[in-house]
C-alpha cells in the first residue's frame, strides 16, 4: 500500500497539510481522530473523559486496522498520541510512507495557546505540558516515521514539496 501517513504532535499541521496534500496529489483524505468520532458519534474530549485514555488508543488501533479494508490509497493523519504503542507503529508500517511533521514546542504552543478542545493542554502550564509530551513522544514518532519533516518557520507548499519528494522516491 502506498497511503501517505502524517505523524506528530497535536498542532504540528497534520491536518491542514494532509488536507492540501490529499488535493495536491489527488488522494483521499482520512484523520483518524474524525474517523473515531465519526464511529462512536461523541468528541475525543468525551471519550476521554467518560472512557478514559485506555479505551480511546484501543480505537485508534481499531481504526488503523479498518484502514487496510480501503481500496485505494489515502492521505491518513493520525491522532499524536496514536504511534506511542508498537502495534501501531507496526501497522503503520505495512499502511504506507510515515511522514513525522516535527515542530518545536514553541512553534505549537503559539499554534494552540487559544484551543480549548484540546483535553491533554488543559490546566497548569501548558507550555512545560507540550515540552515534555514532545520529550516523550518524539522517539516513538521518529521510530514510526520513514521521512522526519521540520515544519517550524516553512509554509504549507514547503512542506507538501518535502513530502511528495520524499514519497515519490
């Protein structure tokens, strides 16, 4: 399979890149986040808080199992915190090209600093929150990823140029 899959933490453009990626390359475009919601007809922000974490990452490698049925290829974005377990980074693996859109914390605080849908920023400092969430997943994402892309200080046509030379090798 040659689906094309955005890894990173929330903010880092996942979304708004694989949604202009997916016209750009005349691909369908996914968010595993959506595709979950869509599913249990709540918001991440519900399922965390009456489900808890645990049950919301058994969706998320639910849902990456689902994509394998789809019969051509996508542009996937997948929630930040999705390639922490192993299967996941094992099916991602076998999905396709794993593109991991790395950003500085900085960068995403001033991206986030206003989002309240966010469950994981919420409370005291979040800018030490995404530092060290950043720490922590980081491997994870450089492990899953076959392409690391540095998305701080570049547009989004910079970046979609990265990836589709990156992809196209």
């Amino acid at each position: 399979m040659s689906n094309v899959i955005l890894v990173g933490y929330m903010g880092c453009g996942k979304s708004t890149v694989g949604k202009r990626l997916s016209y750009r390359m005349k691909m369908p475009y996914t968010d595993t986040d959506k595709e979950i919601e869509k599913k249990q007809g709540t918001t991440i922000s519900l399922i965390f808080k009456e489900q808890g974490e645990t049950a919301f990452r058994d969706m998320e490698t639910e849902c990456l199992k689902r994509l394998f049925e789809y019969k051509q290829d996508y542009v996937i974005a997948v929630g930040g915190g999705l390639p922490m377990r192993e299967e996941n980074r094992s099916l991602m693996r076998k999905l396709g090209t794993t593109v991991y859109l790395r950003a500085k914390p900085e960068t995403i605080y001033e991206r986030l600093k206003d989002d309240t849908t966010r469950p994981l920023l919420q409370g005291e400092n979040p800018q030490e929150k995404i530092r060290s969430m950043i720490n922590q997943r980081s491997p994870f994402y450089e492990e899953a990823a076959d392409v690391v892309i540095d998305v701080d200080g570049k547009s989004f046509d910079e970046i979609m140029d990265e990836i589709e030379e990156a992809v196209s090798k």
